[in-house]
C-alpha cells in the first residue's frame, strides 16, 4: 500500500502536464542584458522539473512556437510575429531578421525554445512573448530586452606621456553590481604589481612606459551569467629607441642616428628635437619630418664623432628624451712586436663598451688563420687579397663592419657598408708621375692666362660688377651646409 502511495506521488506531475487542456503560464517578465553588436538569447524552457518527465515524449515533436516583439511604432502599439514554428518543423522568420534570428533543432525537442540574436542591434530592445503550444497544453514566456553601454575611460583622457600616470576605469551601466571584473593583456591576466594595481573595475598605471602603449581588455562578469569585455587602446606618447640604443659605423661613412616621436597626434608642423652633442661639444636642431622622425644625419663620421647623444623634444609641457651612442669602427695600419717589423692592421670600436668582439675576415667571409681579435697580422710578402673586412659582434649578432683597402694604404680610406663586395681596389700613381703632371697642367694654365689677358681689354661696367657680385654669393650659398649639426659636424668635430 506505501509502495502505491509513492508510486502515485512520483507520477501526479506527469499527469497533469498530458492532460489536456493544462496551461504552463509564467506572468513575471525575465529581463536579459545585451549589448549592441553580440549575439544575445532571449530564453524561454521548460521548468527542469517539467522537462525531465517530458524528455523522450511524442508531444514535443508536435509542438509549435510563436515568438512576438512588441512594437510601439504606432500609438497604441502592437504584437508583430518575428519568428515562428510549425507542428510541421516550418519555420518562418519576419525579414529583414531572417539572416540573425535562430532556434535550436535539437534544444527544440528538448523542450528549449530560446531565440538567438546573432548579433543583437539597439532595434531589437523591447518586450517579447514566447507562445508554445503543445497537443496537450501551451507554455507563455516573456522577456524584456535590455541593451547597456559598456565603456574603458581613462584619465587624463589625451595621449599618455611616458613616466606619467593613468587610470583605466571599466563599465556597463546595469544598475545591479557585477561579480567580477578580470582584467587583461593578450590574453594575460594583469595581476598587481609595482607597475600595474588591478582594484574592481578600476586599473591604476603609476608610471607609463611605451611598452604600455597597445590594447587592454577588460572583462565585467554578473551573477545570471551575463559578461561583457570591452577592449581600450592606450595611446603612450614619448620618443624612441624605448632604451639606450648603440648605432656601429665604419669611419668615412654616413649614419642616421633614431629619434622618432612614438605617438603622433595629428599635424604638428614646427616641432623640433634638440640633440645634445657628446663630450659638451654643443647641440643641435632638427625639425621633424611627415613620419614624425627627427633623425639625426651624418654624412662623413670620424672618430671625433663617437659618443653618447642625447634627443629631447618638449610636447604638452612634458620633457621627452631619448638616449643614442654612436660608436665608430676605424682601422689602422701599424707595426707592432718588440722589433717593429711585424706588420698588420689594427680594428678599433670608440667608444669601447666591452661587450663586442672583432673578427677579420675576406670579403667573401672565408676563414682565416688569424686568431679573433683586434689584429690582422699581414706579414712582408705581397698578400693576394687586398680588401680586409673587420666585423663586429655583441655575443652572435654581428651589429657593424668596416672593410680596409690596401691598395689605398696611403689615403687612410676606410669604408664600411652592407656590401662590400661592391667596393673596388686601386693603385697609387708613384709620386713624382703625379708632381711633374701637376707642373704640366699648371704651365699651360698660366699661358692660357696670359695669353687671353694680352688680347681682350679689361672691362668694369656696373653690369659686370653686379654680375660677379651674384656669382660670388650664389658660389657661398652653395658652400653653405644643409643644417646647423652638418656645419657642425665638419668644422667643430675633426680631431
């Protein structure tokens, strides 16, 4: 008799969900979240303690859905039917929603009747009803859609100058509290730090860096469920290289030493960088150009160029920098040992930071017998190769190389460049061929001279005069250098 009790316990819920004319009703509005642009589900389901009896039944195979959006275009407003399913398995979508509304095939005979919206726009809030109807009874569902803003702001607003601080705040304005806000970079979790200070929805920077600059993703998480992220760039203004950066340089050749401003807001014609020259040798100006760089060119380095320079640019009341050595390869050739007989060519980086090694080598890079080092030992008898390629390493990247041209020994030419195999060799004319061709050419120079004074008259109209007066200072202009570091450069700094 107990076993029969229970037994009809267990079913009574079953039979008043078969028998016919039984209404599942539920009046109170479920509100969902969205925001615009992903995809969203309006649900609508069977109760699980419903469900779980229903599984497997025939009546859910039988079963239609109606899914309605009120509409508040007119003044009274009204119901339209956006999506709807036949007992058949027809379905039908309103246009132009077609494209963005679905149902599960499978969760439909599982007794889930949610609609999806891939992805939701702002039209789509509003009021929706759900009407199943089974053989045996109906289900009524309703929802309220609600679309939120989500934000990243952060403060100052403006682009970041490095060493300063900002403060991210993150927000979607639901009016209950989230349960987790997770912040990220890259997929990295941000954990708190001296440089980071992950506090709820807020992320403190105390001391910006151009590593900062780039996107920071923020993710709010509520209790139903319902999470959103936000993505915000940060703009970090400052100049680089980030760190002190080494430029390698063969003497005799051109460089260009980096400065380039990292963030560039807009056109900012007048701006310039001011670059201090090393060894208290001066500064210098340079104006910035459409890529916002303010490189710093040499056209023929010397030794007395090497250094530390300093690039500064002052922006928005901040004092920017950015620190750049130039260290210059030079070769030399000299006599080295006790007696002074031994020959060979000696490879020099200035300044000397003690992290590189030199190697010489062919231009071809074969190997040679010479052991690494500064020296290339060459030895009395007439050598076969005549160009000598000093390379220089920090650990096994090659970071500069000069090649040496014996056959112009006596001109002291040193050149360096990313393909040496271009460069040629030569042979010095003997000296006193050159003297007696210099006596020639200057002879017949004075007799021309000489000649041309004896047969025209000399001539000093105010015409003539004004015309060599434009000569002369069309001659200076082009003397003068291209910028106040070139001029520099060529009187101020040769040793």
């Amino acid at each position: 008799m107990l076993w029969e009790v229970r037994s009809l316990i267990q079913f009574f819920p079953l039979l008043l969900l078969v028998a016919r004319g039984t209404q599942i009703l539920r009046k109170e509005v479920q509100v969902i979240w969205a925001k615009e642009g992903l995809p969203v589900q309006l649900p609508c389901l069977l109760s699980s303690f419903h469900q779980n009896f229903s599984r497997g039944h025939s009546f859910l195979w039988k079963a239609s859905v109606t899914w309605k959006h009120w509409q508040e275009r007119t003044p009274q407003g009204s119901w339209s039917t956006v999506f709807r399913v036949e007992p058949s398995g027809l379905r039908s979508v309103r246009l132009p929603l077609q494209p963005r509304l679905q149902m599960g095939e499978l969760s439909f005979h599982q007794g889930d009747f949610s609609l999806w919206l891939r992805p939701a726009w702002l039209t789509d809030a509003g009021k929706y009803k759900a009407q199943v109807h089974f053989e045996n009874g109906d289900l009524t569902c309703h929802l309220f859609l609600h679309f939120g803003q989500a934000s990243v702001t952060a403060s100052p607003p403006g682009p970041i100058v490095t060493s300063g601080l900002v403060l991210l705040n993150c927000s979607f304005n639901r009016p209950d509290l989230p349960e987790a806000v997770l912040w990220s970079r890259g997929r990295v979790p941000i954990i708190s730090s001296s440089q980071h200070f992950p506090v709820g929805n807020l992320l403190f920077l105390p001391h910006v860096t151009l590593s900062d600059a780039g996107p920071w993703e923020c993710c709010i998480i509520y209790p139903d469920g319902f999470n959103v992220s936000i993505i915000h760039y940060l703009n970090v203004l400052g100049l680089e290289p980030l760190t002190q950066k080494t430029v390698y340089v063969g003497e005799g050749s051109k460089v260009e030493l980096p400065c380039h401003l990292s963030l560039a807001p807009g056109n900012m014609p007048g701006l310039i960088a001011q670059w201090t020259l090393p060894q208290g040798r001066g500064s210098c100006l340079v104006s910035g150009d459409d890529k916002s760089s303010f490189a710093l060119r040499l056209d023929h380095v010397s030794r007395a160029h090497a250094g530390t320079y300093n690039c500064s640019l002052s922006f928005q009341g901040h004092q920017l920098s950015a620190v750049v050595t130039l260290a210059v390869i030079t070769v030399t050739a000299k006599s080295f040992g006790s007696s002074s007989s031994r020959k060979g060519l000696l490879c020099e980086v200035t300044p000397a930071l003690r992290e590189e090694h030199l190697l010489w080598t062919t231009l071809d890079n074969q190997t040679l017998n010479n052991p690494p080092g500064p020296w290339l030992e060459l030895g009395d008898e007439e050598l076969p190769v005549n160009q000598w390629q000093c390379q220089v390493y920090q650990g096994a990247q090659q970071c500069g190389a000069v090649v040496y041209n014996l056959g112009l020994q006596g001109t002291g030419a040193q050149l360096s460049g990313r393909n040496p195999k271009g460069l040629r060799g030569g042979k010095q004319l003997p000296l006193f061929l050159s003297l007696g061709i210099f006596l020639l050419l200057s002879g017949v120079g004075v007799a021309v001279f000489l000649l041309r004074k004896n047969q025209l008259p000399r001539s000093f109209s105010a015409l003539e005069d004004a015309a060599q007066k434009s000569q002369g200072q069309n001659k200076a202009e082009e003397m003068e250098p291209e910028s106040q570091c070139q001029n520099q450069s060529l009187e101020h700094w040769q040793e």
